[in-house]
C-alpha cells in the first residue's frame, strides 16, 4: 500500500493544511493556566440557552463557524463536516450540523473524537473527496455529569483519580495543500502582522482498542495510558522516528494519574519523551482549581490543540507536534454491567516543515 | 519510578486482550500512581460537621419538649426543619459544595436524603414534570428505601422467629 507506513500510520502526500482553528471554553477553564489561548471564554456556561445540552451544541456551532470564518472560506466551499461530542447518539454535534447545511459524518470515539475527526477529515482531502473539511469536537461539564455520573446539586465526594470533564469546544479547517492563500488568522495570542507558518498535516496513526481491565469509572487515566503508549510506540516504530524528532508530544486527557502512568510504560518500553511530552488534562486546570486528578472529555484536548498548539505552531515556537487524544470508551450500562472500560488513542502528526 | 519496575505489566502483554493475572497485576501496578482518599481528614471532618447537625438538631428537639411538646411531635419537627433546610440549601447550589466538604457528615443524617430528592428535581426538571422529574426524582434515593426496606424486612424476619 502506498500510503500507509507499517501496520497502522497512514502518510498523507497531499499535506493537507490546518487554514483556520477556533476554541472556546467554559468558565471554570478561562480560570485556568491555559486561559490566554483560548479564543473565547464563557462568562456563563449556560451560553444563554435553556438546557445544558443546547449550550454545548451553540459552542460546538460557534467553533465551528468561526473557525471557518478564520480560515476566510464559505460553507459553500465546506465539502464534508466531521463531528462528535460525548452524549447519548451525539445530539450537540447533530443539532450543530441541523443548521450547517453541510455533508455531515457524525463521529463517537469518546474523548479521542478530536484526532479522529482530524484523520478522517485528512484521508478525505488526501483521497480528493474534499477540498475543505470542517471538523470539531465539544463537551459540557453539565451535560456529562448528568449523563455519566450524578445530578449536579448531588453533594458527593469525588475520588481523588476523578477527573473534571472540560466544558469546551475546538473546530479546524483542514484544506487541500494549495498554497497561495494565506490563512487569516486573527484572534489574541497571535499578533498582527507577524508571518505565520503553514500547518500540516502529515502522518496519522490510527490506535487499536486497549483493554487492560479496569473497571473503575473514576480510574480513566489509568484506564486509557497503555493505548496511549502503544499508539506513540507503533506511531515511532511505523514510522521509523527517534522521539526526539518531535518538539511536542501531546496527550489529550490521561490527566496527572494517567501521565504518569504513561510515561513509566513509555521508559518501559525503551522511549523516553519526558522532555517533550505534555498532557491537555494536566494543563487545562490549576491544581488549586481542585479537579482532582486533571480534565478530560473531547473538548480538553479540542480547545488546547485549536488555541495552543495551533499558535504555537504558526508562531513557529513548535515545529513537529505528534497529537493524540485519548479516549475511554465506556457507556453507563456497561460500567453498571460490571465490564472493564477500553481505551483507545488516535495520534497524527502536525509540522510546519512541509518535509515528507 | 524505577522501584515499582518489577511490577510493571509488559506493554506487549497489556495490548492484547489481557488475561486475569496481568489485568490484576495492571490494577496493582495502577495502585501505586494514585493518591488514596484523605481518609482521616475526611472522617475528622464528617465527624465534626455530622455531629454539630446531631447536636443542633437534639438542642432544638429539647427547646421544643420544654415548651411543652411530645418527645414523639419535637423528634418530627425537628425532622421536618432539617429536610427543609436542605432541600433549600440544594436548591440554592450551595449543598455540593458543603458536601464535597463534609461528605458523610451531611450525608448520613437526614440532610443527605433531602439533597438526593432535590438534586434530581432540579436535574431532570427539562425532561418534564412526569417522565422528567417524575421519573427521576427516586433515582437516587430509591436504591436506598429499596435496600434499606428490604435489610428491614429481613431483621424484621429474623427477630420475629428468634423471640
């Protein structure tokens, strides 16, 4: 096969461009550390609407648009739009695309939702099925707690390997390598005027289901790090890279528990990325902030791939990033059914060198 | 993290389907990486929180037997005063954050039992009065009555065939 490395990596010849990104948080995020990246932060996390579940669906659509708006295209020229959040048969993304009017693929990979979006919008560029690709990922404190845990009035203690599910939302436009446009890219954080780099996308590792047994709903980090690790560990060996080729490696919500664990495995298994290795859920909040063992849910890894790393990238601060964002793919029956909870992550990698 | 290398599962035997051993020894080996609940605190402070409400609710049950009530009337007032409080103290979002802070403290009296008809009340009031709150307002306290009504029924049982 011509454009696949190994046994998982595809290589993507056409490079498609990431042309446009857009983030926006919730309040208890725009509290946190990463706050500055963010194009837009809540002041209220009900976004002025009746239900949670319409919230988050205005934040997704606001991400979306405006990361569209960025990228100075129209929905005209949008071929397909990939979606996906974390509630039941993914209403936010579906209400979204009610009022897209564009191709629409919903997506569930639980929080790895973010990278698999990336991916598939990428294959469909590369395939020459799409020339623009609108893809994003929300979630909702609000909504995840009442769908996966308690009402939120319920006066409980979480555990300390409890994670806080980030209220966020990050959309991309991914767009066929004709280079000539200049992204338009404003928003605070990147100062007018200034050169930006072209972000590509180049490589994308596709992660297989891990299962390690865990059966603790609270224990996700744990539950999630050996996929992690075994996606970084293919994505290396498919792609025949040292792990210092890459100035960043980002997971998406393994959070303090789940980071460490990852990177003993990761020195288990010979690879040593403590220099470069970075996890959304441990930077989403302060510590102070008390989510206990870090963020999760697709829009902690969205927002800080959409508002940080992007930037950082067009900034030319960070030049290779291997992303990948992780997900526990476990429902409220199935937990209740006493079933372990599989993992899986999704990597791909964005450089601003447009070097195969 | 080099002294728990002996326990660390294999990435290889973790990426198949893992058997019983190495998914117990991935369970052992995820033990160490995370911190265990402040379990003396937590109790200190449960205790003190659970026993200032024991407390105020006995001093008010007392002030209302010496104004002349029943024991069996002031015990149900005073019931009925602890349940009101939290139920408006969870409608005013402000029984989370003391329970986050208590935890079985506010959670074992009376209190907690409000807090868990309140909490979905508020939750589900969207999905309607009938299949909405209707529906949902036992969801957590229904569990308790049922296990609770059922360990009753069978000391009860017990009791009756040992006298």
């Amino acid at each position: 096969m011509k454009n696949k490395l190994g046994k998982q990596t595809f290589v993507f010849p056409m490079m498609p461009r990431v042309v446009g990104a857009y983030s926006i948080v919730g309040e208890k995020e725009g509290k946190g550390p990463m706050a500055k990246w963010f194009d837009m932060i809540l002041d209220d996390d009900t976004f002025g609407e009746k239900t949670w579940e319409k919230s988050e669906s205005k934040m997704l659509k606001q991400a979306m648009l405006q990361a569209l708006q960025k990228s100075g295209r129209d929905k005209e020229d949008v071929d397909a739009a990939l979606s996906g959040d974390l509630i039941n048969q993914i209403m936010s993304s579906n209400f979204m695309a009610r009022d897209l009017a564009i191709p629409f693929l919903g997506l569930y990979g639980a929080c790895s939702t973010m990278t698999e979006s990336m991916i598939l919008g990428s294959l469909l560029i590369d395939g020459g099925y799409a020339a623009n690709v609108l893809v994003g990922v929300s979630s909702h404190y609000c909504t995840a707690e009442r769908q996966f845990r308690m009402p939120l009035e319920h006066g409980n203690q979480r555990p300390p390997s409890a994670q806080w599910t980030a209220t966020a939302a990050g959309a991309m436009v991914l767009s066929a390598a004709d280079k000539g446009d200049k992204a338009m890219t404003h928003g605070k954080g990147v100062p007018q005027g200034q050169e930006r780099k072209e972000v590509y996308i180049t490589h994308a590792t596709v992660g297989k289901i891990i299962d390690t047994g865990i059966k603790d709903p609270n224990q996700m980090g744990a539950a999630m790090a050996p996929a992690a690790v075994d996606t970084i560990v293919r994505h290396l060996m498919d792609t025949g890279r040292s792990p210092d080729y890459y100035d960043l490696v980002m997971t998406g919500d393994l959070g303090y528990i789940g980071r460490d664990i990852a990177l003993d495995l990761l020195s288990g298994a010979g690879v040593d990325i403590t220099a470069t290795y970075k996890d959304c859920g441990c930077m989403m909040y302060d510590r102070k902030q008390d989510v206990h063992s870090g963020g999760s849910g697709c829009g902690c890894s969205a927002s800080i791939f959409c508002g940080y790393v992007y930037r950082e990238m067009q900034l030319g601060r960070i030049k290779n990033a291997l992303l990948i964002s992780t997900g526990a793919l476990l429902s409220t029956i199935s937990s209740q059914q006493g079933e372990s909870i599989p993992g899986i992550a999704h990597a791909v990698v964005l450089t601003t060198e447009g070097v195969k | 993290m080099s002294k728990n290398k002996q326990q660390q599962p294999k990435q290889q035997e973790l990426t198949k389907k893992p058997s019983k051993e190495v998914a117990k020894q991935y369970e052992q080996y995820v033990k160490q990486f995370t911190p265990k609940p402040k379990y003396f605190s937590n109790s200190v402070k449960a205790f003190l929180i659970g026993g200032l409400i024991c407390a105020a609710a006995l001093y008010m049950q007392n002030k209302l037997m010496e104004k002349g009530m029943s024991e069996k009337d002031a015990g149900t007032a005073v019931t009925v005063t602890l349940v009101c409080l939290a139920q408006l103290l969870t409608g005013f979002g402000v029984f989370d954050t003391i329970g986050k802070f208590a935890g079985a403290g506010v959670f074992v009296p009376i209190t907690g039992f409000a807090n868990s008809m309140v909490a979905p009340a508020i939750e589900y009031k969207k999905e309607g009065p009938v299949l909405g709150v209707g529906a949902k307002l036992f969801s957590l306290a229904g569990p308790v009555l049922v296990c609770g009504i059922s360990a009753a029924t069978v000391i009860g049982l017990i009791c009756y065939f040992i006298k």
